[in-house]
C-alpha cells in the first residue's frame, strides 16, 4: 500500500483498486495530557481508542447509510482496525464543520463574555479551516466563496447536511441518556459528479458528549452506545 497521508489520529493509504484505507491509531488530540476534540496535537495516547473510534464510527456511519446520507464509508475491519473508503476531494486543505448544541469549549473561549458555559443552542453550526499553525481558524460563508474553497450552494448543502447527521447522532446518544453537546464533521467532493459526503470518523473523539451533566471520555461513550 502507498502512504497517502500521515496524519494526527489516522493514516491514509492508497489501495490499489484507488480506494482509501485508514488506519486509525491510539492517538487522541488534546493539551498538557487532557483530551480535547478541537485541539491542534496529539495530547496523548489511549490504548484501545482506534479500535473503539472505528467501532463508532462503523456503527454511525451503517446508521445514515440506512437514512439514505451519502459518506465515503465501504467496509471496515476491527481485527487490523481499519476502515475502506471512497476518494474525496477535500475542500480546500480541509474543512471542519462542528454543529454546537451547547456552549463549551471554544465557543466560551470566544464568546464567554455573552454566553454561559452549557448554555443551550440551536445546532449552531459554524466552519473552521483545518490548519494547525493558525489554530484552525473560524471561516464566513463569504470568505469561503471569495476564497474559492465552495460555493454557496455547497455552503448550504454542507450545513443542512451537519444539522440532519448531528440530529440523527443527538438521537442515537439520547437512546443512551446521553446529551450531545458539540460534534465536528468533515466533508468531501466524491465521483465525477463531485457529490458531497460525509468523510473521516463519527466517534467520541470528535464529540462532546454529556450525561446527567458530566463528561463522558471517548472510551466510556463507545463502550455506553454499543453495550
């Protein structure tokens, strides 16, 4: 297999049928050994959280696929924790889409002084570039355009497509009296047709997610959703 990409908590190889594998590592984001799903870097390693990041992840991803969501997913394996997907073309150098039910995080770090920490939100949906040296920054609908990262129907499509998975993801979590809070996704262009889909993962690693008010680590939330 050729190496596509190496990157914080995956690595990318290209199959030679021209399909995608990846391989998901131990690895987690977050600072001074405490994980954070909108950090930058590698905080540090938690054995067990590929396979358990692939396992959501599967699990979600059968779930839309069910729903009629289009997503790069094919197959997956447990056993060599990897998962097979489709080509996309990311936009720009990459594109965050996190869908906030709660304000924590980064959102109180910009807007602390009119928000309240775990304040309700109407899935707000904001986008960020994926860019480690600038800290991921937040992006307008505008600048995206002008930028020539999407159009604007993209821009439409990538939002109302956040808020249905996010609110297919916030049930599946409430089944568990789980709240969601917050949840990062990623998008691509797949196919000659440039059809937009959901890539990357859908696990605890990308999501914050609560129950009777305390956090939930990434580990506990996948072994909690699919006991």
């Amino acid at each position: 297999m050729k190496v596509f990409y190496k990157g914080k908590t995956k690595d990318i190889y290209v199959l030679e049928n021209g399909n995608y594998l990846l391989k998901f590592k131990d690895d987690v984001t977050g600072e001074n050994g405490v994980f954070d799903p909108g950090a930058n870097s590698v905080g540090l390693s938690i054995e067990g959280s590929g396979k358990a990041g692939l396992r959501m992840t599967r699990f979600f991803f059968e779930i839309l696929k069910e729903k009629g969501i289009p997503t790069h997913y094919i197959d997956s394996s447990l056993e060599e924790t990897t998962m097979t997907v489709k080509p996309a073309k990311l936009f720009g150098k990459g594109l965050e889409v996190i869908c906030r039910y709660r304000a924590v995080g980064s959102f109180m770090r910009r807007y602390g002084a009119y928000a309240k920490e775990g304040q309700p939100l109407d899935a707000y949906v904001e986008f960020t570039l994926k860019d480690d040296q600038r800290q991921d920054p937040l992006i307008t609908e505008d600048a995206l355009t002008m930028l020539g990262i999407l159009s604007s129907d993209e821009y439409k499509t990538l939002k109302n497509l956040t808020k249905k998975i996010s609110d297919i993801i916030k049930e599946e979590l409430a089944k568990k009296d789980i709240e969601l809070y917050d949840i990062k996704l990623e998008f691509g262009r797949v196919g000659e047709d440039n059809q937009i889909v959901l890539i990357d993962e859908i696990s605890g690693g990308n999501m914050r997610a609560y129950r009777e008010g305390k956090y939930i680590e990434p580990l506990m939330l996948e072994k909690i959703i699919l006991e």
